[in-house]
C-alpha cells in the first residue's frame, strides 16, 4: 500500500498501483495512470476504452473478457495493446480505476 | 510499487548452480524482487475469518504478527503432526538421498539450493526436530534443529511460497514422500498468523463471497456464456441455448471460472458448449457452483472444504444424477483425493453413466463426478463424435501433462487419445519432461500473479525448454493442456521463453474438429481466425 499525491490529493494505491478507493477516480487519476503505464498522450480511443470498461463494471461488477472488450470498442487486441502497453488488465483496467481481475487469469 | 521485471531470458538462462560457500543454517534468506508475492490484504483475511487480518507486506521488517505468534505456528505443528499421520512421516522418514533435488522446476530455472525439495523441507523439518524430537530438543543444531526465529518464519514463508505443490519431486523419491503435502501443512501454519498472499486470498474471498475466483457474478455468467454463444453462432451457424441452473437436469457442469473470463481459456468453454449441443446432452450450468477450482486449497484443509461444499449442494439442489467436470488442474486433485471425505458421500446421486454410450465410469463410483477428457475419450471411442481433424492442420500440437491430471489421478492417456483423434499433426515432448514426469508451469497454486513474475519465468524454464524442442524438431506451434491456471500462465511463458507457440485447451480442439449437424461450411476456427485451406498441411 502506498499514498501518491495527485493534484494536491493524497491517493492511496495498491502494491500495483491500482486504486484502493474506488471513489477515488478522477481525470487527473486518469492522467497519472497514463503517466505510471507508458500511455503518453491521452487520446479520445483511450476514453473509449475506459469508459466502456466503467460501464461494464457498473453493470457486472467485474472487467469484462478482453475479447469482449475488443467486439463491444471495435478495437483489435493489437490496437488494444498499442493504446495500453501494459495490457488490457494491468494498464486499461488501471486508468479506468477498476480492481484488478484475479483467479486463474 | 515494484520495478518493472526486465531480465532477458537470455540473462535468465544463465542459472548458477553452485551452492552458497557457507551451509544453509548460515545462510540469511534474501527477499529478491519479482520472486515473492503480496501480503493478503485484510479485508480478504477478515472476509474469510482468518486470524490477524490486516495489511502487510512480506518485504516490511515488520509483519505485524501477534505477539505469541511462535506458541500459535507450533501449537498448530503439534496439532496437524497428531492429525495427520502422512505430516509425521514424512517430517521422520527423509533420508537425504538426494533423489528429489534436481527434480524441482523452481531448483532448475533458479539454482537456489533451498528450492531443492529436499532442503525446502528440512527448513521445517529443522523445526519439527527442535521442538518435538527429543535428539533435537537434546542436541540442537548437532542434531539438525534450530530454533523458530523471525527470521526463520520469513525463510519458511519465503520458500513454502516457491512450491507449487506439483508433487514432481515425489515421484522420484524413493520413500514417496509428498513435498506437496509438506508445503500444503506449511501454507495452513502460516495461515494461522495471517501470512496469505494476495493472490490466494483475494480469489477464495471471491469464491466464497460470489461463487468463485474471478468474482462472476450470475448475470455476469450467463453474459459471458450468451458471448460465447454468439461467437459460435459466427462460426458455425447454429445457434446454442444452454440452461442455467435448471432443476431436474440429469448432469451439472462445473467448470474453472477462468474458461469464462479469460483467453485462451474462453475458446476451450466455446468447446464445452458446442459438444454438450451437439450430443444433445441433458445437463446444466450452475451460476452458484460456477468454480471447478480451489484456492481454498492453497489455503487451508478447512478453507478447501468450505469452497468445495458448493458443489455437491448444488448438485442435490438441482437434483441431477452425477456431475460432469471442465479442464481445471488442481479441481482434480481436490476432487479425486479430497472431495468424497470432506463433503461426501454423495450417495443422493447416481453413478456416473453417459447417456449417450451408456459407460458405466466405475472410476468416479464414489465422488459422481467425471472429467470432461475421459467423458469426450468415451465418446470418441464408441465413434459417437464426427470428427474433421483435418481443421486443425494449422496446427502443430504438443501435449502438456497438467501437474494435478496426470500425477494426481493418472489421466494421461485418455487426453492424448482425443488430441490424436482431433489433430494430425502431434508431436510429444520429451520423456522425462512429460507425463508423470510433466514439468509444472511454475506458476500453480497461487502463484501465477504478477509480481513475482522472474520466479515464475525461471520455474516455467525447464517446460519451455522442452516445448522449444518440439518447436525447432518438429515446428510445433500450438501446445494443448487441461488446466484454466497454465491456459493463463503458459501464455506468458512462452511469450517469454518460446515465443510463437500458443496455447489451446483439449476442447478448443474439438470444437474446431467437430462436424456439427446442420453447421454453415467452416471457415474460421474458434478464435475467429480464418481457417487456411484444408490441404494446408504444410
């Protein structure tokens, strides 16, 4: 467990830096993430992911497949992966402020 | 936060052997980043009533252990050493021959003497001996024993959680000893003073909170399920409609939640259900029975039970008369030596029978519960399946032997014979590297996180080593097995170590061979991937 400072706001963060409190997440989580996941510049494909990837957990209370995530957007696992470097679980599902999938993943 | 892992496996590959210049009493344990997991969070411990739960980290000076923390780990020694008499023996009976120490995939890949099974033990044993044998009490060190330090606790902890219980060692030994069942005892002492990791714990409070690891709740399932469907539909034409929870059905099926979550696993669910439709088979899934694996197991004896007793409550809810099993790994393990004591006997259903060859599985007389290989080998063998092997020419298949399957219920040949009925082109590793002799992924019971990913490159390096091999011998670029924890973990191993070989389970591979009444002509395989021509092979 750690505590970032994120536009003057202590944030605590998982030993894999995923947020701990969900209501935690924000624009600037966002643009921090990108920051600690190798995602340069924020684009509006970044939003689409991570917004679908909300919505679903909204919906389901868990990430969805990463094949789903690929119909649902319409992005290729390579698209998908050039958006996030580090992977659809460990850098998407970070920015989107959602825990990370566990089990015999 | 960690570092991001960055050895290249050409620096991995370079393993240095040579022990230590002083012994290993000596010998300080050194917690090496990306070779250890998280500390279980409190939240998981205190969901599953586990003592002491709290946050920790196992690379803080301070675990944050209770004070009587040495009185708790021996009085729960002495508890199992009187309960359970293979515990005993094989604390006494171990003569350091030596058989087991090269045997360890963690010894290969990483050349630390204390992951030679032999020393993972006398870690413990030393302790066994200190405090209940009189020599140890008497001698001390001159007798093996030594006291149980912090700093003995942290090298216990340490190693315990670089065994992934796959029992290749005990294969070998002469005395059959089980190291995994010495790892096993192990994990449920340091349980007793909230020493989990992460990775455990956070899956089993899943399981025992929504029904299993990955946190699928039913609405989420039978989506996932409908998914698939679709994709099926894409492919062959035919349109799938299983039952959920549907009472009266003669079968349950209980699969790893993984095969619903996670690639390449969902191909292997796309599988399931393509044969089930085909067979026109009576049967169900469950959304509250909905994991075939436990980590409970990787937990405690009670923690295993208290996971595994969904499965037979649901079985009696629905009323079915036996129960069919997916491709889980350890499932089987729990499932063949664990199950029938711990929540059987489940004498309020039938023995297994199919009802489409009407094999009579003696085998599975007392659990009722079958695995989908020997149930599709049965099936094949009866000639009840059309088969087009011929639409995995593509592929150039080698098999590997899941740990759990092949040494803890001896299914070995039953997977091979549907491989070689749905593939032409198979290839096996070589034979010290497979059957009961098969190289775990390095990535079992638990262990297959993130965060320690340079242990599990170095524990999956002798596997890799073998399908590297078959790669370059024969152009093998598909390796098949029956395990949701190595469809996840295999993927990234050979990523790293060989890269272009990928991973299938068995039912993937029906899926793709399997003529279906009234499907549209084939053209893409169940990957959605164009299928090249059918006199593709190469």
């Amino acid at each position: 467990m750690s505590v970032v400072q994120v536009k003057g706001k202590d944030v605590e963060l998982d030993e894999d830096g995923f947020l701990v409190n969900p209501e935690d997440w924000n624009d600037d989580m966002v643009a921090y993430f990108a920051s600690q996941e190798d995602v340069t510049e924020l684009t509006e494909n970044h939003w689409k992911v991570i917004n679908y990837l909300r919505d679903y957990f909204k919906k389901f209370g868990a990430a969805p497949m990463v094949r789903k995530v690929c119909k649902d957007t319409g992005f290729s696992m390579q698209e998908i992966y050039e958006l996030f470097p580090s992977g659809p679980a460990k850098g998407a599902c970070k920015l989107a402020g959602l825990p990370k999938p566990t089990g015999c993943v | 936060m960690a570092s991001k892992f960055s050895a290249t496996p050409e620096e991995l590959s370079k393993i240095d052997h040579n022990p230590p210049k002083k012994g290993w009493m000596d010998t300080p344990v050194e917690f090496k980043e990306h070779t250890f997991c998280w500390g279980a969070k409190g939240k998981n411990l205190a969901a599953l009533e586990l003592p002491n739960a709290r946050d920790w980290s196992p690379a803080d000076e301070d675990w944050k252990l209770p004070e009587n923390w040495q009185k708790i780990f021996l009085d729960g020694m002495k508890e199992r050493l009187g309960k359970y008499r293979s515990f005993r023996l094989f604390m006494d009976i171990c003569v350091r021959c030596g058989a087991c120490a090269d045997k360890c995939h963690f010894f290969i890949g990483g050349g630390d003497p204390k992951n030679m099974p032999v020393l993972r033990a006398e870690l413990l044993r030393s302790i066994y001996r200190r405090y209940f044998t009189v020599s140890g009490r008497m001698f001390g060190r001159a007798a093996r024993a030594r006291d149980l330090t912090i700093d003995v606790l942290k090298e216990l902890w340490y190693y315990y959680y670089q065994c992934t219980e796959c029992r290749r060692c005990s294969v070998f030994c002469p005395y059959g000893i089980d190291q995994a069942e010495i790892t096993i005892i192990g994990r449920e002492l340091f349980n007793l003073l909230g020493l989990n990791i992460e990775w455990i714990a956070g899956p089993v409070a899943n399981c025992y909170r929504v029904g299993n690891h990955v946190g699928l709740e039913p609405h989420t399932i039978t989506s996932s399920v409908e998914f698939f469907c679709d994709d099926i539909e894409d492919v062959t034409g035919i349109r799938i409609n299983p039952t959920f929870n549907r009472k009266g059905a003669e079968i349950l099926f209980v699969a790893p939640s993984g095969d619903l979550f996670a690639d390449p696993g969902t191909y292997t669910a796309m599988g399931y259900l393509m044969l089930f439709h085909e067979l026109g088979l009576d049967y169900t899934w469950s959304t509250y029975a909905s994991e075939g694996g436990n980590f409970g197991f990787f937990t405690s004896n009670e923690m295993g039970k208290r996971l595994n007793a969904k499965i037979y409550a649901e079985a009696k809810r629905l009323g079915v008369k036996w129960i069919l099993g997916g491709e889980c790994g350890h499932m089987w393990r729990v499932l063949h030596q664990y199950m029938d004591t711990w929540n059987g006997p489940a004498d309020f259903m039938e023995v297994p029978v199919s009802p489409i060859t009407g094999t009579r599985f003696e085998n599975a007389k007392s659990t009722k519960m079958v695995h989908i290989a020997e149930f599709t080998a049965d099936l094949i063998k009866h000639g009840k399946l059309k088969l087009d092997p011929s639409r995995n020419n593509h592929l150039n298949v080698t098999w590997h032997d899941s740990c759990n399957p092949s040494r803890a219920m001896g299914l070995l040949d039953e997977p091979r014979y549907v491989l070689k009925s749905v593939c032409n082109n198979f290839y096996e590793m070589p034979e010290n590297t497979i059957r009961e002799k098969t190289f775990c992924c390095g990535s079992g019971t638990g262990l297959n996180a993130s965060e320690n990913i340079e242990l599990r490159m170095r524990g999956g390096f002798p596997r890799a080593n073998a399908v590297k091999h078959v790669r370059d011998a024969h152009g093998v670029n598909m390796m098949s097995c029956i395990c949701a924890i190595d469809r996840a973990t295999l993927k990234a191993l050979m990523e790293y170590w060989v890269p272009d070989v990928e991973i299938s389970g068995l039912h993937e591979l029906v899926g793709n061979a399997l003529i279906m009444k009234g499907e549209k002509e084939r053209t893409l395989d169940l990957r959605l991937v164009p299928l090249p021509g059918k006199a593709a092979k190469e």
